[in-house]
C-alpha cells in the first residue's frame, strides 16, 4: 500500500514507549486506521500538541516495514475543537461518540457518511449552538442507521400495528426485538423503556430527515429524557458491552 493524504479525525491515543503514540484514526479515505505516531511526544515541529482527541486533521499516512503499523508521517491541523476540550462535558459527549465509532468500525472500512456525521455533529458541539443531549440523541439515532442498525420506530415488533394505530396503549422499545412494542405485546421481563408517541415522532424524523433539518429541530424534555434512554440502553446492548466513556458521560450528567 503506497502513502496517502487523507481527513482524519481522532478517535482515541496511547502512548507507546517513552516519544511515539499510537492513534486511531478515522479516515475520510480509508475508514478507521491505527498509526503509529514517531517521536510525536518530543517533536514540537512536526505535531506540536496537534494530535489531540477529536482533532480534525490533515494526515499523510506511509506503509510501516514489514507487517508494522503504517506511520503517521505529518499532519496539519483543520479544527482543534478547543470548546469540546475545555468544557467537560462536552468532552464526555465526545469521547462517547469517537468510542462508539472506534469500538464499531473494522479498519479499513471507508465509511464516508458516518465520518461526515461525526465530523458534522463534533462542529457543533464545539459551535454550541445545538443542545448537547439533543446532539447526542441525533448522532446515536443516524450512527445506528447507517450502522445497519436503524430501530424500528413505525410500528409494532410483534402486531404490526403502526404508531397511530396503536390508540392509547402504551409503548415500549424492545432492546432485543430492535423495534417498538405496544402494551399489549410486550412479554414481561423484556428489556425495554417506554416511549410516548411524540418522542417516537421526533426520533422518526432524526433518523430519516436530513441532517441539516434535524439540527434545526426542537427536541421537548420529555423527548429528551426517553431519547437519550432509549439510545443509551439500545446502542451499548448491540455493542455487547457499555462503554467506559457512557460511565463517565452519565456520572457528570447527573
């Protein structure tokens, strides 16, 4: 594989050694890729503090020898995102996502609407101009879809029955079924949460709206409480486990 320029976004960092990191990035050109960063702690001319969580970057990436990390040869900074990183819980938002797309993504597998996604939804976040938790709900509902794990959100699991159908019941979210349940399907001891019929129209328009248009969207608080619930619980059960960054995002939150 010949050396390339490519977008980057950093997902995570570890030391290696007493100067060099290793850093996950995710590529706009070849998906998720680790490096190997030489002497990135010591040199201030070549990364100078640039290789941050979350940075937006312009990376040159070389073939490493042999069966060896490819090499992180330079890179020039397009957004530090400095509000996210001066504000703790932006931060935790943050690390949630990048670990959510760096636990997810296979290396080398382009995925440029996700790398949009995440690109766009770190902006504003940084921009401040979105809530956070309505960020969060945004980003977890899209990364879902385009993950190939969209919920369902229309009708029933179990009866069918779409959302206006359903009358007064009441409705929950089935984390193993992947979808929404009504009362009167739902088996006891189902894992699930319960959702009202304007938060399921308001995560339906997230997650099959535009982008753009979901970021001018006005979220209620109870939308907000069962949005960020429900995503919260669904995405961690199809990951297999609850990520460390969750942890840390709920105990700030509270």
């Amino acid at each position: 594989m010949s050396g390339y320029t490519t977008p980057a976004l950093v997902l995570k960092r570890i030391d290696y050694g007493d100067h060099d990191l290793i850093i996950s990035l995710f590529t706009l050109d070849r998906g998720k890729v680790s490096v190997i960063a030489k002497a990135a702690k010591k040199s201030v001319k070549r990364f100078g503090g640039i290789l941050e969580l979350f940075t937006a970057l312009e990376a040159v990436i070389k073939p490493g020898r042999g069966k060896g990390l490819p090499v992180l040869q330079e890179a020039v900074l397009l957004q530090p995102f400095t509000n996210i990183r001066s504000d703790v819980i932006k931060t935790a938002y943050a690390s949630y996502w990048s670990e959510l797309v760096n636990t997810w993504m296979e290396e080398y597998d382009r995925q440029d609407m996700i790398f949009r996604l995440l690109s766009q939804v770190l902006e504003e976040l940084d921009r401040g101009g979105f809530g956070n938790r309505a960020l969060s709900i945004l980003f977890q509902i899209r990364f879902m879809a385009l993950s190939g794990l969209a919920p369902n959100l229309s009708r029933c699991s179990r009866c069918g029955l779409d959302v206006a159908g359903l009358g007064s019941r009441e409705i929950f979210f089935s984390l193993a079924g992947g979808g929404i349940v009504c009362g009167s399907c739902g088996a006891h001891g189902d894992r699930r949460a319960a959702l009202s019929k304007g938060t399921l129209k308001q995560l339906a328009w997230v997650q099959l709206g535009s982008l753009d248009k979901a970021l001018r969207l006005q979220f209620s608080e109870q939308a907000l409480a069962e949005g960020l619930a429900l995503c919260e619980a669904f995405v961690p059960y199809h990951l297999g486990k609850e990520p460390k960054s969750l942890k840390f995002l709920r105990q700030i939150r509270q």
